[in-house]
C-alpha cells in the first residue's frame, strides 16, 4: 500500500494461477477493492525483484508452492473509492503444487477456480486486466 500522506503510487503484483482453464482467484477483505474478487497478489517490497514478489505474495496467500511464471501483463489501476494508485506487473502460471487454502483469513474470505463463463462478481480491475490478457486456450 502506498505510503500515507504520500502521492507516490504503489508497486504491486498479481499472479494468474491457472489449474484446467479456470482461475484462482480469492475474495478480498481490505482495501483496495474490498469485497471484490482478484487474483493473488500485493505489493513489491523494496529491492524486490518482481517476479519473486509474485511467488511470494501467491504462496503466502494460498500456501501453493509456486513453479515457472511468465509475465502476463502490465496495469496501472486508480482505484478512487480507495484513494489508490498502483502500478502492477502481472504475471501467469500453471507450474504449482498443492491445494490452495485460505491461509491469510484476516486478508481473504473466499476463493474458488472459475472459468471465463463462470466468474463472481464484482472483479476486482486486477483480475479484469489479468482475465482480458489470458486466451481462449488458458482461460475456457
């Protein structure tokens, strides 16, 4: 999250986990987007490349022990209701192992594996950015 009282945007990542053309995604709690759906995911620490954010953030998220990812796509989200800015790198993967679990329940409520014709509402605009970049033959 962006520093209080600052007026620098937030570094994030995402991952698109994706198990038999459907997608992981996970309810949130907190800001930004409360309530919405999304994709794993948070912020880039400090001297953090981004790739290892994402492996990071989608393990402490899901307890998934995370493979090969490859960069999905780019974002940049102004979220007004939240007052935040981010700037994110999302990436994709089909390379884990393990059952995902609701490992941080202060953060998540909910998830599931949702095809393109099946997904909850409301999406969070990082997994509308993620759903918009991953084809037909990733996401059925």
């Amino acid at each position: 999250m962006p520093v209080p009282g600052t007026d620098i945007p937030g570094l994030g990542t995402g991952l698109a986990v994706l198990r038999d053309g459907k997608l992981l995604l996970y309810k949130r709690l907190k800001a930004p987007e409360a309530g919405f759906w999304n994709i794993v995911g948070g912020k880039v620490d400090h001297m953090e490349p981004a790739e290892s954010a994402a492996r990071r953030e989608a393990t402490e998220e899901t307890g998934l022990a995370i493979g090969n990812i490859d960069l999905l796509c780019t974002t940049e989200q102004i979220v007004e209701a939240d007052r935040q800015h981010w700037v994110s790198l999302i990436y994709v993967t089909d390379d884990f192992s393990g059952e995902p679990a609701l490992v941080e329940p202060d953060k998540l409520s909910d998830f599931g594996w949702f095809g393109r014709d099946e997904l909850p509402e409301p999406l969070s605009a990082f997994a509308q950015a993620a759903i918009a970049n991953l084809t037909e033959d990733e996401l059925r």
